[in-house]
C-alpha cells in the first residue's frame, strides 16, 4: 500500500465513441455504483454533444463529466471549437487538454497548452494536462527533456495557488490504445521526473497538491499494479472506460 496523500483519480476518456444511448446506460451504471465516491474521485470525459445529457443523468452524484477538449478564446471566429463556458453552461466541470490525439491528430501546438490551461482554471474548470512522449522519443533518450517541454508550455500561466486544482496525466504516446502498458520502472521515472519539475517550479506545498495520472493501456488486470506504483495518483482510461464491466473494477481497484 503506498501512504497516499493525494485523492486517488480514476479518470475514463470515452473519446469519439459510444452513442447517446449507450452514453446514458454507461453513466447510470457507473452512478449507481459510485454511491457517495468514497475515498476516489471519479470522472468521465465525454464528447461534446453529449455533455448536457450525462451531466444531468450525473446530477445528484460525486461523479465529474468534462470536456475532451477546448479553445482559449472566450468567443469568436473558431469554428468547430468550444470555448470553456461553453462547457461550463452544459454542465462541464472539468477537461482534458493536450490529449495525445490532439498534438498528434490535429497538430496542436505546445505554445496553446499554456493558455488553455489558463482559460480552463479561469473559468472554474477542472484541467488534467495531458503529456507523453512518442516512441521515437524513448528510443532516442529524449522522454526526460520532452515531458519537460510540454511541462513549461502547459504550466506557462500557472500560479502556486492554482496547483489543488490541477492534475497532469502522464500518458506514453505509444502505450495509448496499443494494449502495451509502460513498466512500473518507467512510469515511477517519468512521474519522479515530473514531481521534481513541479516542486521547482511552484514549491513544494503547492507540487504536492498536483496530482499526476497514468494513463496508457490500463485495464482491469493492471489497474491495482499501476495504483501501487509510487507517485502515481489516479489513472486515465481509454478504451477499457466504455464499457461497466471493464471500468467499475478499475474504479474499484484496490476492493477486489
Ligand atoms: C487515453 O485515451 O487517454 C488512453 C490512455 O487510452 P487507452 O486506455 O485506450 O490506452
């Protein structure tokens, strides 16, 4: 058992997938079965379109729902995009930025993390910063300077007060949605590695606040494994978060 100081959080990101109904079936079950959250905090990050329609079925709970993603501008000429109150008014109260698929699909840039960040805490939303390093990057020994990188870029308008509000995600781009998962010996370095980047830059009070996630191919049979891991303060699920059967045991990883 690692002596926790921070909250542990169990985070699903159900990505562009799942439709209304199946939804609103999942975020029942996942209701039903939180009863009071206990110790864990548990959130679901949905897509857009639905996000007025799982936070209402969420209502009355522990349960957080959040965006995948948002825009910085409060308003404008940004199609496709949403802005944080936008998320807010639909009953949002938190997002992901920086996921993996967004700097590497859509080409987002380390120099917007920063702002978006800002725009979610100003806007009372809850951020879990996304940061991983490719493979090309492991292999070449560049995991260190990389998560460092898009440490200083996301953390560019952070205060030390901001920091019990915020949650990095360390998510290895090549254990997402490979079914590889980072070794124990990998994820406790990157996490130290962030830790130690934290305490530097808003002190040690404030660092201690953060917490910091895995994600990457977590699923039942490793949720506990990873959990034990020091350093490690919750986890982000991908795939394994869209279905009841394979989401509450990780939720519940240490009941089983
Ligand atoms: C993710 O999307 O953040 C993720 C970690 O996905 P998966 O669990 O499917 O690897």
């Amino acid at each position: 058992m690692t002596n926790r100081i921070r909250k542990p959080y169990i985070a699903g990101n159900w990505k562009m997938n799942l439709d209304r109904a199946h939804s609103l079936d999942l975020i029942k079950t996942i209701k039903g079965r939180l009863g009071d959250g206990g110790d864990r905090e548990v959130a679901v990050f949905v897509p857009a379109i639905y996000l007025a329609d799982v936070t209402a079925v969420a209502q009355g709970s522990p349960l957080g729902v959040g965006g995948q993603n948002l825009w910085f501008e409060g308003v404008g000429a940004f199609t496709g995009e949403v802005s944080p109150r936008m998320l807010r008014e639909v009953g949002a109260d938190r997002v992901l930025i920086g996921h993996s698929e967004r700097r590497h699909i859509f080409r987002e840039l380390d120099e917007w993390m920063g702002r978006k960040v800002r725009a979610a805490l100003d806007c009372d939303l809850l951020p879990i910063y996304c940061i991983g390093e490719t493979l090309d990057e492991r292999k070449g020994n560049k995991t260190e300077r990389t998560l460092k990188k898009q440490l200083e870029s996301g953390f560019e308008k952070v205060r030390p007060e901001d920091s019990h509000r915020l949650t990095v995600a360390y998510e290895p781009v090549w254990a997402i949605g490979t079914g590889e998962t980072a070794t124990a010996e990998q994820v406790a370095q990157a996490h130290r590695t962030i830790r130690k980047w934290l305490v530097q830059r808003v002190g040690e009070e404030a660092a201690n606040q953060v917490r910091i996630l895995y994600g990457g191919s977590v699923k039942p049979d490793n949720a506990k494994e990873l959990m034990a891991i020091d350093c490690v303060d919750g986890l982000l699920v991908g795939g394994a978060s869209l279905q009841a059967e394979t989401f509450l045991p990780i939720i519940e990883y240490n009941l089983r």
